[in-house]
C-alpha cells in the first residue's frame, strides 16, 4: 500500500533515535526489508490511540462516579448533551448489544473486555484518518494484522478453556469417517481468519483514507466534505464488521458442545420433558 506522509512522519523525523531503534530490529518478515522510522510511524500512531482511549476512560470514570450534577448519587443520570462520556457510553452499549445479541449476556459480559477493547482500537484508528495531517493506524497490515492475531489466540483459549477437547474434536465433524476430510477442511478455514479480517479492514481503510487525501488536495471545499462523510460510513461498518467478527468468533468457539447438539437439526426431542410453565 501507498506510505502517506502525515503529522507523525514529521514528528519521528524529529527523534533520529527512532530511526536507529528501527533499524537495530533487523528485517521485516515479510520481504526482508529494513525497517525504517515510516516503517514505525503506526506503531507510533497506536501508542498515540492507546493513551487517548486510556485518557478519555479515567475522565469517564470521574465523571460517572461525580454525576453530571456533581453529586455522586446523580450519576445514575446521563448529560443532557454530547460529551466525551456520553460518546462513550454509547459507544460501549452498541458493541455490548452487540455481543449479547449473538452470545447472551452472560458470555457477553465476560468476553466484552476483548472485543470491547478491539471495536475502541479499530474504530478511534480509523477516525483518525479524517483529521486532516493524520493517517490511521489500520491502514497499515502490521497494525491490523496484530489485532486480528490477539482475537484469533483469544477465542482458541476461550474455546479451549470452555469445552476441552471438544473444541478440537468438533473440527472433525460429525462422523469419524468424514475426519479426514473435514478436519483439514475446518483448519484451513480456522487459520485463515486472522487473514481475512487483517486484510480486509487494512485495505479498505487505506483506499478510503487515499481517496480523502486525493479530493482533499484537488478540490477545498464541498466534494472533501461530501467523501468525508461517506469516510466516516466507511469508518463505522469496518470497525462494526471487525466487532462483530470477532463475537461471532468466540460465540462459536465458546459454544458448548451439548447446546450444540441440542439444536442439530433433525434431531428428535422428547416432549415429556419440555417444562409446561414458561421460564420466569
């Protein structure tokens, strides 16, 4: 993909020690070339999110527990207007929603931590890119590539932790003659997840953020805010396709194997015990 140069390219050139710390790690991995202060500058970027996100969650934090009337028994109450709290909440409630609508609130409220802080990653990286001197940090494979890798070990542990062996067993399918065939079937479809999910928000973030540069150098005014808009569409699906991604991800991984069972379909189920008082 293209390098663009942005507020930190200047930035990183200001700290020679930046350059000869990059270069001190040798190759990249892929085509062994050098790597350079530009090659960093994402890294650099997402420390930048990092400690925004860190730095917004303390002022939330403080705000909730002062309420929006100062006192601490207020702070049941929301703002009446857009704050960085109430940005915040909701942003938090749409990725908990969600979850809960794919895996319950039970797991949901237990894997939330994960991809809660994934959807808060990718999502305050890609806005970003719509701050004129700035280039988000997902627009690069490196920075993509490494949250994918975090929800692909996340949801193998999680799926381990939560049904054994069972998690393995069920990549061989349903009947032991067919192992051989499914079974690599499903770990080719395992393994190339992380994949998918880098490359496809790396890419369309990078074409989205060169189409903004290009209108933003030929026209002013108008046609860049008519694409900034369509920008920010494009910042919301990506970053609501990589949350709910890796939901679905860890739903399926942390299913357990008697509920699937349970609900294979054609299989017969024994109406005595269906409990005649609905659930309270």
């Amino acid at each position: 993909m293209p390098e663009h140069t942005s507020f930190f390219t200047y930035l990183i050139a200001k700290f020679p020690i930046l350059g000869e710390l990059a270069h001190s790690l040798g190759p990249t991995l892929f085509g062994h070339k050098p790597v350079t202060a530009h090659t960093i500058e994402p890294f650099v970027v997402s420390i930048f999110i990092v400690l925004i996100l860190v730095v917004a969650a303390f002022l939330t934090r403080a705000k909730i527990a002062q309420g929006p009337s100062g006192v601490a028994d207020s702070a049941i109450l929301p703002e009446d207007k857009l704050t960085t709290r109430t940005f915040l909440e909701l942003f938090v409630s749409t990725v908990y929603d969600t979850m809960k609508d794919a895996m319950g609130a039970k797991r949901a409220k237990r894997y939330f931590p994960v991809v809660g802080t994934a959807a808060a990653f990718v999502f305050f990286g890609n806005l970003l890119g719509l701050i004129p001197g700035f280039a988000p940090p997902t627009s690069s494979w490196n920075i993509t590539l490494g949250s994918a890798l975090v929800v692909f070990f996340a949801f193998n542990y999680y799926g381990l932790k939560e049904n054994g062996f069972g998690y393995i067993k069920h990549l061989a399918g349903p009947v032991w003659w067919l192992a051989f065939l499914i079974f690599p079937l499903e770990l080719m479809s395992l393994l190339i997840r992380p994949i998918t999910l880098s490359v496809r928000l790396m890419l369309n973030m990078s074409v989205d953020h060169l189409l903004v540069s290009i209108f933003h150098s030929l026209v002013v005014l108008v046609i860049p805010v008519v694409i900034m808009l369509l920008g920010t569409l494009v910042i919301a699906v990506q970053a609501y396709v990589f949350t709910l991604l890796s939901t679905v991800y860890i739903a399926l991984a942390t299913e357990h194997e008697e509920h699937v069972e349970d609900h294979q379909p054609g299989k017969k189920h024994d109406i005595t015990q269906i409990p005649l008082q609905p659930p309270a």
